[in-house]
C-alpha cells in the first residue's frame, strides 16, 4: 500500500479555504452540459382534490424518518468558515428533520486540531448525518479502522465515499491511484458498523457501475451527476501551472448529466437508495427527481450560497425548497411521494 498522501497543515487548509471561496462564484458552474431535467416536464392537473396542506413530503431513508426527501450535500470542514458553514446547516437540518452530509474529513484524521469543524451532531442531534472521505485514500493508507474514527468523529449514521477521478487528475499532487478500490469497498462493507454510500462529486455514476457497487454491498448511492458545480472548473481556478488550467478548461464540461444517472440506475436496480444530485437548484428540480426515481435530492452550491450569508438564509431556502416540492405535488394531484413516483405525471417535453 501508499503510504499516507499526508499533506502540510497550511497546504490543506488553503485547499480548504480556495475550495469555499472559488465554489461561491457561479464561474465554476456547468454552462453548456445540463442536468438533464429540463427535458421533462409535469402534466398540470387544475382539480387536484386534494387541499394543499394534504400533501406529505416525509419519508425513510436508510431506515431514518425525514420530514422532506432533501440532502444537504457533503461539503466543508477544516477551517473556521467551514466550522461555520457547517454547524449553521447542520442546525436547519435538525429543524426539518433532513439529512446532511460534511466534507472529506480527511484533514480531521491528519490534523486532529480540525476535528470540531466537522463535529456537528450536537446541534443536530437527530438527523441522518453522514461522514466523509475520498475512496481513493483506501490507496493512500487509510483502512477500516480510519473509517471508524472518522465516522465516530461524527457520530455518523453512513460512510459516504466520495470517487472523483476527473478532481484528482486536475488537481496539483492529486492522488490518482485508483486501483483495486472495489474490492476494498466491499471489504468496508462487510466491516463497517454502518451502512456505506458511494458519491461521484459532479461527474456522474453510470447504471454499470452502479451495479458493481450495488453487488460490492453499497447501501445507497448518490450519484451527484453534471450541471451543476464542476470540479473540473474549481481545479482549474486554482492550478498554479498552465497545464493543469488548461485540463480544467478541457474537461470543465464532462460528466454524465444527472437525470441520466437517476433513470438509467432506476432501470438496473429498483430497489437501491438512490440520491439525486448534481445541479439540482430548487424544488422543481427536486420534484422531477423524484418523479424519475431518486429518493432523496440533494443540493450542495444553493446551501453554500446560503450558508455563507447566514442561518437564517438557510431556513429560508429550506423554506423555499419545501414550498415547491409541495407546489409540484399539488398541481399534479399526488398526496405523497409515493404518489407523484407511481403517477406517470412527468413527461419528456415535446419539441
Ligand atoms: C464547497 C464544496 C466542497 C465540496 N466538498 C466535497 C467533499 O469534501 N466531499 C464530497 O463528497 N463532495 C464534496 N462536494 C461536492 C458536492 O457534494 C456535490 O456532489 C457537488 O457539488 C454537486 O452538487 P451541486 O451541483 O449541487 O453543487 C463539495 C461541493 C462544494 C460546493
């Protein structure tokens, strides 16, 4: 094995700080690949004979109840801001009952000084919250017992292992050995204490690997597709030499679109916890993710941006966000979730 990719206390805490700072700037956002969701629309129903405070957004997920089927997506940590960003998402998730995952908690194992940025289960005492870490450092040291502490760190629910290959590349001293990652995936599997999710971070996971992680004993997946923010363009922001730029420049674009991911995974595996994320920015995209089969949707930029201003802006987009998932299930007649999945009330537009 690797050993230890162990980078300087400064070195990741500016990747951290860089990573919040370039992520705020709308330049880092997909432009011309799209989410896909745009392609479909819901069918209006004007006599939904239902009231609207009849309509029902909770929902389980890896045997937890949540009040509304929205992720607060794995994020930050290791810095102040971070500490931040992170106990004032962690404290709107608790009020309405959603999950929230952190970031890479990889600083908090090298640098234990960072562990309390991501030390957020005390204001969020009752929420799904997930842990973090690339997969790829099960290459570079890290093993079974380092999960374990970075999901007791937490008090985590799941281990989410984050595969970002295009980040890695574009990334200076990026660890880029990706060899032999699903064997020791399915060995996490069978050890850990808790369930394990696997996430790309805005490229896409495709129905056939779905199934090789599914077949590995992956619990759920999300599969964090393209049209959103691009990690491709965030890398690129910050190389300091022009070849890295320019890789970034190249593949700032590339990825499997989101809606794809969720309907071709939908059409291989039923039954798999599946999130939808990548791009989605409000509750219509939200709607239609569901409609196509995802169970939970999950955000990451409109939490940052909200995050960052404060609190109370989180509540408010969390607000928001259930206002029109709610809206979408009304004006298609479906009391619930189960309803608007099973209803056929999303349809390819016509061109
Ligand atoms: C500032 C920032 C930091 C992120 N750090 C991580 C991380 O440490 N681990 C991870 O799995 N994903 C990370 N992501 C990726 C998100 O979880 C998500 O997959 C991606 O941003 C796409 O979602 P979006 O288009 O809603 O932003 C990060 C995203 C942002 C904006």
């Amino acid at each position: 094995m690797t050993s230890p990719s162990q980078i300087s206390d400064d070195a990741i805490q500016t990747r951290k700080a860089d990573h919040l700072r370039i992520c705020l700037d709308d330049k880092v956002q997909c432009k011309t690949v799209t989410t896909g969701f745009e392609c479909y629309r819901f069918s209006h129903c004007c006599l939904p004979e239902l009231a609207l405070s009849d309509i029902q957004l909770s929902t389980t997920f890896l045997g937890k109840s949540l009040d509304a089927p929205f992720l607060i997506s794995s994020m930050t940590g290791g810095t102040e801001l971070a500490k931040t960003i992170n106990q004032r998402l962690a404290t709107v998730a608790q009020h309405f009952k959603i999950p929230m995952g952190v970031g890479s908690q990889r600083i908090a194992v090298e640098h234990p000084q960072a562990a309390d940025t991501f030390a957020v289960r005390s204001h969020a005492p009752d929420i799904l919250l997930l842990a973090n870490l690339g997969g790829v450092q099960l290459n570079y040291g890290y093993n079974t017992d380092t999960c374990r502490q970075i999901i007791d760190l937490l008090a985590a629910d799941a281990l989410i292992l984050h595969l970002n290959p295009l980040q890695e590349c574009i990334q200076s001293r990026g660890d880029t050995n990706f060899r032999g990652l699903l064997s020791q995936i399915e060995q996490l599997c069978q050890t850990l204490p808790v369930p394990v999710i696997v996430k790309e971070v805005g490229n896409g996971i495709s129905s056939d690997l779905a199934l090789r992680l599914i077949a590995a004993g992956v619990a759920a997946i999300d599969v964090a597709g393209a049209g959103g923010t691009s990690w491709a363009k965030v890398e690129g922001e910050r190389a300091t030499d022009l070849r890295q730029h320019h890789l970034g420049q190249t593949f700032a674009e590339w990825g499997l679109p989101t809606a794809e991911c969720v309907t071709s995974i939908r059409a291989v595996a039923p039954d798999i916890p599946l999130i939808a994320s990548g791009g989605l920015r409000n509750g219509l995209d939200a709607a239609k993710a569901l409609a196509l089969g995802a169970d939970l949707a999950g955000m990451a930029y409109p939490f940052l941006q909200a995050a960052h201003e404060s609190e109370t802006a989180v509540y408010t987009l969390m607000e928001l966000l259930i206002a029109e998932l709610e809206t979408v299930l009304f004006c298609t007649g479906n009391a619930t979730l189960a309803d608007l999945r099973s209803s056929q009330c999303l349809q390819p537009n016509r061109i």
